[in-house]
C-alpha cells in the first residue's frame, strides 16, 4: 500500500487523510470515533467515492485489482453474513468470485480455527466466531495486505490473545497488516506503527516506540514520602513538578540523575526515581484530546 | 464475469430460501391454472375462452415469489451489509449486478419451464376434448404462450432486481414491484378515455407481458403478444439501468 | 417504568396506564419515521389523486342524458310501443299468442333464440317521455307472466312459456293511481297478478302494446336480441274514445339502450284484429352493463389499491424493521406483555392509517365526482348514508389491511414476505375478478372467500332480478353484502392477530 490522500463529502469525514502501510509490519489505525477509520477503509476499499485524492494498494487503486482479495484481504463488519449460509460455504462463494478452488477455503478455515463450526449456519455463530469467519475471509486470497476494522470486537480474552499473535505472524509473513482499533491495549501489544486519526485527518504516524518515547520524553516519576519537600526543592532547581497521587511526584525538565542529586543533597528521602514511561493511552489522549473536543462540540458532524 | 457468476450461482444455491421460493412459484402457477381450469365449465362443443390461456392463469400468483426472491437476491445483501463483502470480492459493480441478473433469470427459466409444463399437463388433464384438443396442439401460439410466459417469469424477476437495487429496501422493492404490476391494470380500468385506457394496458408490464399468452382473440388485444413482451422487457431494462446507474454512483 | 409498576400493583388502573404508554410509545415509535410518515401522506394522495384521474381522463361531453326513473335511479327506458291517449281511468286487455326473439350471431341471422326478459304487453305510461312512471303486465321468455311498475318493481303471475297452444290474457285496469293487473290462461278466469301505485300519472296516459327484447348474457359479454309478438283481442274500456294506435320506438337515443341488432328494427302490423310488433330495448333499471358510460363511486376509489401497497409496506415495515434491526428486543424490554405490545401497535397503526385513509376517501369521492359530472360523465347516484359508508368503509378497509401485514410481519419477521403475503392475499383476488376471461363464478368465489371481499363496502351499485347481467365484481357487484364483505378481512385480520399474539409469546424475541 502506497500513499493515500482523500477528501470527502461535504462533512469532510476525510480532511486530507494520508498515510502509508508498510510490509512486514503490523500498523495500528486508531482515532476516536468518527474520525474516519472506517471511511478510509471502506474508500481504500473502493466502496465509497471521494471527491479529493486517491487510495493505492501496491501502486493501484482498488477498482483496478483484477483479483482484488489476491492483494488485499478485509473485514469490515464481521456481521455482514446471510444468516441462513454456513460459514464455510460465506467462505466458498467469495472464493468462487476470486477464482480460487475449494480447497483454499478448507486451508483458511483450518487456519482460523473455525473447522468444527464451518458447515454449521453462519447466523448461530458467536460474534468472535465471525470474527474468525472474517479474518479467514480476508486470508482467502493469500494477500500482501490485510486490512481489518476493529478486528478485537466481541472477542474473548482467549480470542484476544489468538488474534494478537494471528496478526503478528501474518506480519512476520511480510505481509503489510493495518488494524483499527479502540482497544489501546490491544494495539500497544500488536502494533509496530501507529497512525492516529482524528478529524478527518492524520495526527501522528509513527512507530509506537517513538510516540511513547515522544509522549514520556523528560518525565521522570518520583516516589516520596515527602512531596512538599521535594517539589520545593526541584521547583527551586527549575524543574516543573505535579503532584500526581499521595506520595508520587511527576518531574520535567530536569533528568533524573540530577534530581537524584539534589534530593540527596537536600536530605530529601525517596524510594523511587524512574524514568516515566507512558502507556499508549497517555499517547492516544494526548494526540486525540482536540479532535475529541472538536467532536463533542459538534456532535452531528460525523456520523461514522 | 466468470469467477462473479460462479460466486453468485454458489451464494443462491447455499441457502435454502431461493429453492423454496422457486419451488413456490411452480407450486402457485400450478395450483391456480389448475383451479381455473377446473371451474371453467367447459361444454362438449368448445371451452369459449382461451384455454391454454386459462392454464397458465397462475402466473398472475406464481410470479410473486419470483419478485420476493428477485428483490431479495440485492436488498437481502444490503439489509446484512454483505453487499460490502460483494463488491470487496468483485469491485467492478455492475459485474455484480449482471451476475446476479444471470444467474437469476436462469434459476427463474427453469423454474418457470416446470411451471409453466406443470400448468398445461394440468389443463390437459383436466380440460374435456375440445380444451385438450387446444392445449395439446404443440403448434404456434400454444407453443408461443408457453415459451412466452417462461420468458416473462424471467423479465419479471429482472425487473424486481433492478428497483430492488434501487430501492435497496426489501419490503419497499417489493411493495413497489407489486404495486406496479398488479395496481397499474386496476387502475387503467377507470380511465375513461378508451385511448388512455388502451394505453395503460399497452404500458403495464403485467397487462402487457401477459398478452403473449394469448392464443385466440389476438385482434382484440391491446398489444400483440410479442410487442407486449417486448414492453415488459422495457420496464425490465429500465428499472435495471437505472439501478446499475444508482449502484454505481453511491457509496456502497 | 412501566413493567415494575404493572408487576408490583396488579391493580387494573396500573395496568391501564401502562396500556397508555405503550400506546403513547408506538405513536412516538410510528411519528419519528419519516418514511412511515410519508408512506401514509402517500396513501391518501393515492386516494385523491387517482380520482382525479378517473374524472378528467372520461370525456362524455355531449352524450345523451341518462334517463331516470321516478325514484331518481337511473332507467332502461326503451322499447318499441303501440299507443294511444287514454283519458281519466279506464281498462285495457289483450291476449299474447306468440312472443319469438332472436340473438344475431351476425347480420341477418334470425334463428330463433331464448331471452329470458324479453317482454310483451300491456302498458299504461304516463307519457312516451324516458323515465316517466308507468305500470304494465306481461309475458315474458323464460319467466311467465309479471306485473311490473316504475322499473324497479317485480311480481310474478302465470309461469310458463306463452304460445298459439297457450294463449296469455292479460288486462290492465285504471283508477286514478292504481293500476291493477290481471292475467288470464283461458278468458274467463281473471287472476289479479298486482296492484301498483304509481304517482305523477296524470289525467290522460298513453295505453298500448309494447314489446321489449334485453341483451342476453353470452359468456362473459352480452349480445343484442330483438323479439316479436303476437297480439289480438286488443279492448280498451272508457269514458271517452282514445283514438287511433300509433307505433313508435320510445328511447331511440339513449345512452341505456344498445340499440336493434342489425339489419332489425321496431315494427308493428295490424291486420284482422291481429298485431304484430317488434322490438328491442327494455324497461328496466339500469345496471353497470347497460351503462357502459357510466362511472360508481368505488371506481372513483380505484386510488385506495394504491394506497393498500403503500399501507401494507408500512403496516410491515413497522414491527419488520424491529426485528431487522433487534430493535424487537428494546421494545419488548420496555414492555414485557408483549401481546399488549402487539396490540399497541395495531392500534396506531390502525387508527393512523384510518385517519389518513378516510380523509383520502372523503376528499376523493366528492371531488372525482364533481370532475366527472363535469365531464359529462354519468356517476350512478348514491344516497349521503352510502357516501359515508363508502369512505367510512374504504379508511376500514385500510386500516385493517395495514393490521393484517402488522401481524402477518410479525408472523414472518420479514418485510419482503409479509408484504408480499398480504398483497397476493388482498390485491390479487380482485385483480382476479378482473381477469376477461375469468368465469363469473369464480370472480363471485374469490370476492366471497378471500380479503379481497372487502371490496364489497365501495359497492354502491344495486342486483336487479328482472335484469340479467353481468353480476360481477368487476362490474361493481360484490356476492356479500358491504359490512359482510369487509368481515371477512377483518376475520382474516382477527385470526392473524391471535396468531401473531401467541407466536410472539412462545417465541423467543
């Protein structure tokens, strides 16, 4: 996948959108809701039309793929199945439309785990198990790309777990995976890049070691038993402290050998001193936090 | 076109709703040509209608499920959000529509053709000499009636499949697919004008289509068969086109 | 909210609010849609706008006046008539000894043929003017002697065939407004066959010979006839002498009268005391078929077919889309008594689709008969009380198809079949009866047993025995009585509402 650049509609649910999804990694696609995740997915996949730039899948837009689950693999909504048809035969129609032999859908169902459940009727199917249905969807033509919204939705704590490391070896294929989610955990476990989204537009891509480092960069954490104490002393030193629980003291501006030497020399006691290191929450509300408010002031902006 | 018509043959044939519609349809056209046939009162000397037409009566009744399974074949997809899936796997749309068209109207051709065979053998047995001597002569316009009405059962169900894709919504493709074939031939009985009211019947699809299964009488027909035919294939390639062109245009 | 209210008081006013809010619920539920909205505006613009349609799309301008007979109904008034003035009371006999008609397959064809109304007789009429009031005695082909007076009336006297082997006598008595007729098989013995009174005679009427030959249903049309009798014996008793007899055809041009077969028309000879007339025509009410011109006031409410799909989709797609959209599950959360849920939508929905039904049907009617009227359409006339009952019974008929797809969709849980369901089951039927080829029994079975009987509350039209036609629904003649037809939809809509209640309560939601 090369370069994507779109805008959309006349509630610009795409304000110049671009990014790029690399091979070889997984790529977390995160934003709040209504930030366009879903359209972006659904305009890469040439389900919907933008009036502004273009989506590319190995340098050709979707509409121009002759087998276009050969290089791409998708699962939008998991529930979009006819209730009435068994998972594995959801499974052969979609081969058949690629060209692909049955055999294929037996591999890909063994692959997901759905074996004992594929001739059994899709609509008696748990949410996971259509998640399963979906991502064997998605592997049916062996793609270089897959491409998932929200793929950890109604999946039990053992599904979790499966679907991280699923994603994770179909990366290690050298496959390029771009995954939506709101699930920060999740992401933070799988993902190796990270693109936030929020209004329409790319706020950061970048990997995720980076953006937490961006995000810690200069914070130290000081465990105290003397808070008053020791924020005097570094505010003196020119440090700027925040007392964020009852003996803990969040420290920038000065690193932390240099606080370690100015407690000591002020006799300050201390029990810890660490380098603080976000979560990819702190991450996400941080680069999120004026797209929510964006959105919370105009709740009818974006509806997906 | 291949690969997407092996795809829709595989989706219609891996649920049982369409077999059970199909099979409806040759059930309904039976059972109602038969009903009439029965009580048409029938002397020694003649039947004093059109005979062949009376048994393939049904279809007035046996086209609706073909219209159910015809809206339902896109708005069903819709309704589940599978349509997505669809055009992920084929994104050229109106492929799609085109193989679901196909495939349709061949399940709909065979269907109709034991409905329709069922309907004659059913008059043949039970009709008297004269209305037997009517059907069973496998010449001209039995033959045209018979082929006919198969071929309308398939227009009919391409035509549901376009203001279906149209209208997306099942309930409504089929509340509008119903209305225009049965509520349009109602309607033109109160047009006083007999020019208008000629018309009407010309442009119906139902009243229209349906003249091809005419077989005596033919002056009087508002339409000649053919033409009338050739009518409701108009009302099919319109409302087609205008859901290809829609299917195109939107965001899916 | 309301289940723990219901539950915790099992008093009846709990459970009466708790009724009002479901109520209140599903009104709120069926307002905020607007595509239900719009789908009921639609239903009553159906109404109206195919009214107007039937009204301007006749163009009858310059057609000649209907006749109507002294109750204001419209009348057959043609027939070919030997006549004098008679003044003041007075009577008048004669005897039949043949009375042969013929149905002409083609010009000139003559053979002889059986119709069973064909008339001959004695007549008192107030003038040779249509319409005018009269009474006469007669004989007819198939169905004796009878004494009718002002077209609507109908009694029966000798039966049996009349021929030279059985010689009819037939008299005609005059007092003032009471005309009696007798009937006679050998001239001495006089049966009174009726007394009628008929009012606006007059002073002076015109006596005489008439002879009328009605269409006779072939298949699913009618034909021509013409008939001729023989007349002799002919006495005319009173105060003053009438004069000599002229023959003449009464109702030349009438919209009413189909006119003589080809290549026949109306005569009358005389020679020896013996009178030969023929003639066509009939005096009779007018029915649908022998005013093909004319227009009723259900065909003015063809738009409520229209209207039917739209309020079937709707009727549908309001429990349907629950169920699409497990919607089903928040309702029946909020309101766990879910036949009373049922019962709460029925009601609105029933009472929303009455309400638009009836104004669709009462601005409908009026206005497509004014615009018919205005062009010179004849509209066969109906009393208030009928008008009301066809657009009370038109909004019925709606509302409780819009019930039944509610409860068929809840039967179902799908729109598509649902609708399809109640269509087939409600339009189809009559869509049937309209068939040309359909046999009339089968048209007069389908309106008896299926929904479609319900048509029967726009039928505005009145069965005439002395008339025969085609009693069709097509034609505007319903087998049921109005109410009795519309009961068997709302019979239909009763069982599957008891259906749909016992299935939504065993079934899992």
């Amino acid at each position: 996948m090369t370069g994507l650049r779109k805008r959309y509609g006349a509630t610009l649910a795409l304000d110049g959108m671009s990014f790029s999804v690399r091979p070889g990694l997984v790529t977390g696609f995160v934003g709040p809701n209504g930030a366009g995740k879903s359209t972006t997915m659904r305009v890469i996949l040439g389900l919907d039309a933008v009036e502004e730039g273009t989506a590319l899948i190995g340098g050709r837009p979707y509409l121009g793929l002759r087998r276009p689950l050969n290089h791409v693999g998708s699962l939008l909504d998991a529930a979009a199945l006819h209730p009435g048809r068994s998972g594995r035969n959801h499974l052969l129609w979609l081969a058949h439309a690629q060209g692909l032999a049955a055999r294929r859908v037996d591999e890909v169902i063994e692959l997901v785990g759905l074996t004992s459940a594929a001739r059994r009727r899709a609509g008696g199917y748990s949410l996971g198990m259509r998640q399963r249905l979906g991502i064997a969807a998605a592997l049916l033509g062996d793609p270089p790309n897959i491409m998932l919204d929200e793929p950890f939705n109604g999946m039990d704590p053992d599904g979790i777990i499966w679907m991280r490391g699923f994603l994770r070896s179909l990366a290690a294929a050298g496959r390029a995976v771009l995954v939506s989610s709101h699930l920060m955990s999740e992401v933070q476990d799988t993902a190796d890049h990270l693109v936030v989204v929020g209004r329409g537009k790319v706020i950061a891509d970048a990997g995720v070691a980076e953006l937490i480092a961006a995000v810690s960069a200069g914070r130290v954490t000081l465990r105290t038993t003397a808070v008053t104490h020791a924020m005097s002393v570094l505010a003196q030193a020119g440090a700027t402290v925040a007392a964020i629980g009852r003996d803990t003291v969040a420290v920038s501006g000065l690193p932390a050998d240099r606080i370690v030497t100015l407690l000591n020399a002020s006799a300050v006691p201390f029990s810890e001193v660490s380098a603080h290191r976000a979560t990819l929450e702190d991450v996400y509300l941080e680069l999120t936090r004026e797209a929510v408010e964006f959105r919370a002031a105009t709740p009818s902006e974006v509806s997906r | 076109m291949r690969p997407a018509l092996h795809a829709e043959w595989t989706k219609i044939r891996t649920v049982a709703g369409p077999l059970w519609l199909l099979l409806g349809t040759v059930a309904a056209t039976v059972a109602l040509g038969a009903g009439a046939t029965s009580v048409a009162g029938c002397t020694p000397t003649g039947c004093g209608g059109d005979t062949t037409r009376l048994s393939l009566m049904g279809v007035y009744l046996g086209q609706a499920p073909v219209v159910i399974l015809a809206v339902l074949v896109i708005s069903g997809e819709y309704a589940s959000g599978m349509i997505r899936t669809s055009l992920t796997a084929v994104p050229q749309r109106v492929t799609v529509l085109a193989a679901k068209a196909v495939t349709l109207t061949g399940v709909v051709a065979v269907a109709g053709t034991v409905a329709v065979l069922g309907s004659l053998l059913a008059g043949w047995l039970i009709l008297p000499g004269p209305g037997r001597q009517a059907l069973s002569s496998a010449e001209g316009p039995t033959l045209r009636a018979a082929a006919g009405t198969v071929l309308y059962l398939m227009l009919i169900a391409l035509l549901s499949l376009g203001v279906a894709t149209a209208v997306r919504d099942s309930a409504t493709g089929i509340g509008v697919v119903l209305g225009l074939l049965y509520v349009v031939p109602i309607v033109s009985q109160i047009v006083g004008d007999p020019y208008w009211q000629r018309l009407l019947q010309k442009i119906a699809p139902m009243s229209a289509g349906l003249a091809v299964q005419a077989t005596t009488n033919l002056r009087s027909l508002p339409v000649s068969p053919w033409a009338g035919l050739g009518v409701t294939a108009g009302w099919a390639v319109v409302a087609l086109s205008a859901g290809a062109l829609l299917l195109r245009t939107r965001d899916a | 909210m309301t289940p723990a209210v219901t539950t915790r008081q099992p008093s009846q006013r709990a459970g009466h609010d708790g009724f009002l809010q479901s109520l209140h619920a599903e009104w709120t539920k069926f307002r905020t849609v607007a595509g239900w909205v719009t789908g009921m505006v639609v239903a009553a613009l159906m109404v109206v706008l195919f009214a107007v349609l039937a009204g301007v799309s006749s163009d009858q301008k310059g057609a000649p006046p209907v006749p109507i007979g002294p109750g204001g109904e419209p009348v057959t008034d043609s027939f070919y008539f030997v006549h004098r003035p008679m003044a003041g009371n007075g009577s008048v006999t004669v005897s039949v000894s043949a009375l042969t008609s013929s149905i002409p397959e083609r010009p000139g064809d003559l053979r002889a043929g059986l119709v069973p109304w064909a008339k001959a007789g004695l007549i008192v009429k107030e003038s040779t003017r249509q319409g005018s009031p009269y009474a006469a005695i007669m004989v007819t082909g198939g169905h004796g002697v009878r004494m009718q007076d002002n077209y609507v009336d109908d009694t029966a006297g000798l039966p049996g065939p009349v021929s030279a082997a059985a010689v009819r006598r037939l008299r005609l008595d005059r007092s003032g407004d009471a005309i009696t007729g007798y009937a006679s098989a050998d001239g001495t013995h006089w049966i009174k066959v009726g007394a009628a009174h008929v009012s606006g005679l007059g002073a002076t009427v015109q006596v005489g010979l008439f002879v009328a030959s009605p269409p006779v249903v072939d298949g699913m049309g009618t034909r021509g006839s013409v008939s001729t009798a023989t007349f002799g014996d002919l006495r005319v008793q009173e105060s003053a002498a009438g004069g000599d007899w002229t023959g003449d055809q009464v109702g030349a041009r009438s919209p009413s009268f189909a006119g003589y077969p080809a290549n026949t028309s109306g005569s009358f000879s005389e020679s020896g005391g013996r009178f030969t007339v023929t003639g066509a025509g009939d005096i009779a009410p007018a029915v649908r078929e022998t005013l093909p011109t004319g227009g009723t006031l259900g065909e003015i409410l063809t738009g409520t077919f229209a209207a039917l799909v739209a309020v079937i989709v709707v009727g549908a797609l309001f429990i349907t889309t629950e169920y699409r959209e497990n919607l089903i599950h928040v309702t029946l959360a909020a309101g766990p008594r879910r036949s009373r849920v049922l019962a709460a939508k029925a009601i609105v929905l029933g009472a929303v689709t009455f309400v638009a039904g009836l104004a669709g049907a009462l601005v409908a009617g009026p206005l497509g008969e004014r615009l018919a009227r205005a062009n010179g359409v004849y509209v066969f006339p109906v009393t208030p009380a009928t008008q009301l009952r066809v657009a009370l019974g038109t909004a019925a008929l709606l509302a409780i198809a819009s019930i039944l797809a509610l409860c068929v969709g809840v039967i179902v849980r799908h729109g598509a079949g649902a609708v399809t369901a109640v269509i087939v089951a409600v339009v189809l039927p009559y869509i049937l009866t309209a068939v040309p080829f359909m046999p009339a029994s089968v048209a007069n079975w389908l309106a008896r047993v299926t929904p479609a009987a319900a048509f029967a509350v726009q039928q505005t039209l009145v069965r005439y025995d002395q008339v025969a036609s085609i009693y069709t629904p097509y034609n505007g003649y319903y087998p049921l009585a109005p109410w009795a037809g519309f009961a068997v939809l709302a019979g239909y809509a009763g069982v599957s509402l008891i259906v749909a209640a016992v299935l939504l309560r065993r079934r899992d939601a």
